[in-house]
C-alpha cells in the first residue's frame, strides 16, 4: 500500500483514504467527530486531516463500546424506519388508487365490450 501523503486536503481524498464516499465522510465528522480540521479564515467547505489521527480515530471507533455512538446508530435506525413506514403508506395507497382506476377501466372495457356484441348481433325473431 502507497504511504499516504502527510496532510490530506479534501474530502475527496479524505473519503478515499478511509475507503468510504465523501458524503460518508462527512457525516462521520458530524455524527462521530471524524478529526478534521478547518484551516483559519478558511472557507467553509476547507478541510485538512491527518492520516495517523484518521487511523487512531477508526481503531478507536472500532473498539468502541460507548454508548454515545450506540445511542447515535439506534437514533439513526429509528428515524430510517419511520421515513420507511411513511414510504410504504403513500405506496399502499398509490397501490389502492391504482387499483381502483384499474378496475374502473376494465369495467368500462367490459360494458364497451357487451354493447358492441349487442349490436353486431341480429335482434332475436329478425329472420
């Protein structure tokens, strides 16, 4: 494996050296206090990080038992099943009201249907 370079100087090169995407990243610094620093005066999306406290902060994370980072993965959990259960209400009654103008259509068809066979059909004592 290539040494990295001393100092990291994006996300994007942050994210790779992690082997996750940026939005990954990202949302580690925010949810896991990924140590990235912001150079001063900076603008806002700058960042820097170095790789030994990358790796230092990822051991930790992965020996780590702290009830803050179960407390944040259970809250996360939580709100992912909430947003799929409202999901799959919208599409039980997008389901619902498909089906009804399905059934709505089909019997138009059948209507349209016996009318036509009604009329190609010589009325009965015509002969």
């Amino acid at each position: 494996m290539p040494t990295p370079p001393p100092v990291l100087g994006s996300w994007k090169e942050i994210a790779r050296f992690l082997g996750k995407g940026v939005r990954t990243a990202q949302r580690w610094e925010h949810e896991l206090k990924l140590p990235v620093h912001r150079p001063s005066k900076a603008r806002r999306g700058v960042v820097i990080a170095f790789p030994r406290e990358l790796e230092d902060w990822a051991k930790h994370q992965a020996s780590s038992d702290s009830p803050e980072l179960r407390h944040e993965q259970v809250r996360r959990m939580n709100a992912s099943s909430a947003l799929l259960i409202q999901r799959t209400q919208v599409l039980r009654k997008n389901l619902e009201r498909v089906h009804a103008e399905c059934l709505k259509a089909w019997t138009s068809a059948q209507r349209v249907r016996k009318d036509v066979s009604d009329r190609s059909q010589p009325p009965s004592g015509a002969e």
